[in-house]
C-alpha cells in the first residue's frame, strides 16, 4: 500500500523529491508546504495535490498523512532541517531529511535521540550508494572477495578551475568558511562509512586557491583528509569545490583494497572495477586483467529515486529502525566526521576522534 507523504520545502530539491514520487508505488504525496506561497501553489497544482504554508497547518489538515520530507535548504544547505523534522516527530510522523542532516552537529544529536524517543523512522538523502556500481562492489565486500581492509582511497568535487569561478552570490554560501565541507563530505563521507565502517580518527589539511582569495571569498573549498577505520584500515578523501579539472575517474571515485581484492567506482553511476589478488604476480609487474561491469550510463539523477525507494520499502516492511537504510544514526556519523574535519582544519592539521555515537539499543521484537 502506497505511503502517504508531504513535502515541506519546494525549492530544486523539492521538486525533485515530487517528481521522484510520481514514478514510484509505494509513494502518494497528498501534500506540500514552502513559506514561500507560490512555490507551494506552483507544485501543488501541478500534481493536483494541497498546498500549505506552515508545517502545523499541513499536518494537522492531513490526518492520514504518514510521513514528512523535509527538504528545506539554508544556511550551508541545512541550517532550516532542524525544526521542521523536529515539528513533523513531534506529531508522530516518520521523516526523510535532505543532507546534511542538520547544521549544527548538537542539533543532529538532538533529532537522532527524539526520533528514538519518539519510535518514530529517521532517514536522511544519503543517495550516492544507492547505485548500480554500489550495489555490485558492496556484493564484492559481503562475499568476502575484498577481505580485510587496507586502504579506501576517495575523492568527490566539482569540475571547475580559475577560469570557471565566480563569487557565490547567495547568503547560504558567500561568507560562510565551511559550507563545502557542511554541505557536501556528507557524501563522500557516507560512501567510505557504507563500504568500511566506522571512522575514529581524522586529520585534515585544508585551505583555498588565491583566486578565491582575491575575491575575497572565505570558503575552505580544498580537503586532504586522512582518516583510520575502527577495524584497522586507513583511508583518504580528497575534495574541492570546483577549484580544479576533474582528473581520473571523473567527479566522484572510490577505491577500496583488501588483502583478496580491489575494486573501484567510477563516476558513481558508471561502473565498477574489480581486481581479485592471486598467487604468484611479481612484486613489480603489469596490472592484471579487472572484471569490468559497465552500467552505460551517467545518469545521476536517479539515485534519488533509489534511495526514495528504499526508504519507502523500508518503511513497508518494518524494518527495526536502526536497520533503516541510510538513516538518522548514519547521517549523525557522518555529520560528526565533518565537524571532526573542521576541528582539525581550526587546530592547524591536529589529529581528531570524532564524537562517539549513540549506542544502539536494538528492537526487543527482533532480538532474540
């Protein structure tokens, strides 16, 4: 049975989510609010649905409404998440939240425990490994063709340079240091969390072109961040924001080494590479031969439609709310590794454990 849902916020992203809606089963978005009014009219009419102008007016209009998407932006991409998801748990509805998932990091705390208090589902858009490439390399790790970790080598940015820059113009970005790391190591961040696990310790050289410079912006847009797994790999995440053309593997690569494979992302939606360890290579010698499986395509796009999926499906099938795929708890993890980098960066390149995460409780109807 089809999920009933409202979305608060109708910008770009919004939008999206709508559109996404449309083309899915489990989905019936009954509702929109955006404190911008003809935002919310434009949408709402468009999928002949309501449209509201504050998140109470919604929820309590629509009694059979199930769940809310918040897809407000703000400051850094996130600083207007908090309250709306707090709000929308504070009714007992379950919530998908945009990335980052808060602002703050002591807010994101704060929304992860209610959402527990509350009993209520948690999900956060962490989509970049909800993929055809994902889930094959994920097969790799969980058949044990990757074994234990080494290393996990990641970088995620944006194709630009000094020719392609402008000053943002916006009030989310233009004067804000850490609206880089704020708005987008969620994702990157998120990849290396989903294929490695957890991360305890970071340190992070960080810092911006002259061109930035003389322009006066503020951005700490370049990020060498070295980071070591709790089950004893160590890995590195390279990321700028368009200060650069992009080099091997496009945009978005990831590349995880154990001690009986290697495989490698490229361009999150393209393909995956995989490189099994054999007896009796040379120390030095040409590379063999990988399994190649070529998705042909570049379509980023539908990642958010798999991951609304999944959140959906999730939902439908009751799953324990801390087995939710990308939910609360994970978008706090990764949350806390960005503000781990950012103390780093303060500290001049110190070395940071990020803030523990809550521990988990487990559901007592799956635990036996």
């Amino acid at each position: 049975m089809a999920l009933k849902i409202g979305i608060v916020g109708l910008n770009g992203i919004g939008k999206n989510h709508a559109a996404c809606y449309q083309e899915e089963e489990l989905a019936d978005l009954i509702a929109v609010c955006d404190v911008v009014k003809e935002r919310a009219d434009a949408v709402a009419e468009k999928y002949g649905i309501k449209a509201y102008y504050s998140l109470k007016d919604m929820i309590e209009n629509e009694p059979d409404l199930q769940i809310v998407d918040v897809t407000t932006g703000g400051i850094d991409n996130g600083s207007w998440h908090f309250e709306p998801a707090m709000e929308a748990i504070s009714y007992g509805k379950h919530v998908l939240v945009e990335k980052p998932i808060c602002h703050d990091v002591k807010e994101a705390r704060e929304l992860v425990a209610y959402a527990d208090k509350m009993n209520v589902y948690l999900g956060c858009n962490l989509n970049h490994y909800f993929t055809k490439p994902a889930e094959k390399a994920k097969q790799y790790v969980d058949n044990g063709e990757i074994g234990e970790l080494v290393y996990c080598l990641t970088k995620m940015g944006f194709n630009g340079g000094e020719l392609n820059y402008a000053l943002a113009k916006s009030p989310k970005i233009n004067g804000h240091p850490y609206f880089h790391m704020k708005a987008f190591l969620t994702h990157p961040f998120s990849v290396m969390r989903y294929f490695c696990g957890d991360i305890t310790h970071i340190q992070t050289f960080s810092d911006r072109p002259g061109f930035r410079r003389s322009a006066g912006d503020v951005m700490v847009s370049i990020n060498s961040i070295h980071v070591k797994f709790a089950n004893g790999g160590v890995g590195y995440l390279l990321s700028q924001r368009g200060d650069a053309a992009y080099g091997l593997g496009g945009w978005w690569s990831v590349e995880m080494a154990g001690t009986k494979g290697t495989f490698c992302i490229e361009n999150c939606v393209e393909k995956v590479s995989y490189w099994k360890a054999e007896k009796g290579i040379p120390a030095i010698s040409s590379q063999p031969t990988p399994e190649v499986t070529d998705y042909g395509t570049t379509d980023f796009g539908r990642t958010f439609n798999n991951r609304l999926h999944a959140f959906l499906e999730d939902i439908s099938n009751g799953v324990p709310r801390d087995q939710l795929r990308a939910n609360g708890r994970d978008a706090l993890a990764v949350l806390e590794y960005t503000f781990a980098v950012i103390e780093s960066y303060e500290r001049g390149g110190e070395l940071v454990r990020p803030h523990p995460l809550p521990a988990l409780k487990g559901n007592p109807l799956f635990m036996k």
